[in-house]
C-alpha cells in the first residue's frame, strides 16, 4: 500500500512494471515507458533504453492549456518527455490523464530513494529568460523604427526603454504562477497533475 500526497490510499504493487504508452504529437513515434523497481526503460519502434533511477537527475513538471508534461533528464544529457495526451492513428488526441497522473505518482515514488534528482514544477528558467531577451530586442526594434520613420513620440531610448517595462509586465502576467518552483517527490504540486 503507497500513500500519496493526495491523502487517499492507493494499492500500488511497486515490485511489478508499471507500464504507460503515448505518443506526444503526431509526427513522433509511439512509447513505451515501464517502471520496474530499479529501472525506466523506454520502448519505441523496437528499440530499447533502460535507465536506472539514479541516472534522473532532474524531473519537471509542466502545464499548458489543456495538456499537462513531464519531463525526465538524464545524467547522459538525454531529456524523456511524457504527456497526457496521445495521439492516434486517425491523428485525434487522446486524452490519458488518468493513466498519466497514475504514472506520475509511481514515478515519484520509485524516484524518492532511489534517486537524487531535483524536481521542479512550471516553465524552465531558460524560456521565461528567452522571452525577456525577445522583448527587449523587439523593443529597441520598434523604438528605432519608429525614430527612423518619424512616428518616434520622444528619443528612442526613452521609448525602448517604456516599451521594454510594458512587455517586461506583460511577460509576467502571462508566465504569472507558472515560475520555476522546486519540490520534494512526496509532495507533487497537485496543480501540475490532471
């Protein structure tokens, strides 16, 4: 018996595999992902990785609209993503949201002793950071177009600079909740599982 972080009691047999199938778009190839007590083996088109726990070393969570992802990296520099979603032959979605919140929580579990990996919930740091870097350059950009076809309202400087606060508060609004947050494997953000 596995108790999680939801406070109900699930009967989880942590000895046998765990076995989740998906296909994350339509263009990628149908996995396999099994959790065995020591390793996560990944199946796809007749190949076969197995990774040991301890070779995760890091664990993101993430929400979009409508879909929820995990990400698995390894210490090899190899990413695992694993959606909610799946998508048919007919190239309809399917949504496994169940199947996927179950997968999460036995993940988590094997992952808590077996692994120092660092879990984390929301969007990396790195796309947040690219998209204020986008801003700014788009707001120079404007700024000096503007200047250059007469319609700048004041020096150009002043006008990126106005231009790059507004996006800078619009970047945050839309990324607003969904910053980088570390998190212990017994305690899953409730918000990143469907």
């Amino acid at each position: 018996m596995v108790f999680l972080t939801d406070g109900h009691r699930h009967n989880f047999d942590t000895k046998k595999s765990v076995e989740y199938t998906f296909q994350n778009s339509p263009g990628e190839r149908l996995q396999t992902i099994l959790l065995s007590e020591y390793n996560v083996t990944v199946r796809s088109q007749g190949r076969e990785s197995v990774f040991p726990y301890s070779s995760i070393i890091e664990v993101q969570l993430q929400r979009g609209h409508g879909f929820y992802k995990t990400l698995l990296i390894t210490n090899g520099g190899q990413s695992i993503t694993v959606t909610n979603k799946s998508y048919s032959t007919e190239r309809t979605v399917e949504n496994n949201s169940r199947a996927y919140s179950t997968f999460i929580r036995i993940l988590h579990f094997h992952l808590k002793d077996k692994s120092r990996a660092v879990f984390t919930s929301g969007e990396r740091a790195s796309k947040v950071g690219m998209w204020v870097i986008a801003a700014l350059v788009i707001s120079f950009a404007i700024s000096f177009v503007a200047d250059y076809l007469g319609w700048g309202l004041v020096n150009p400087y002043l006008q990126s600079a106005v231009l790059a606060v507004m996006m800078g508060i619009l970047i945050l609004a839309i990324y607003m909740g969904k910053w980088p947050k570390r998190y212990k494997p017994t305690d899953i953000p409730l918000e990143f599982l469907p």
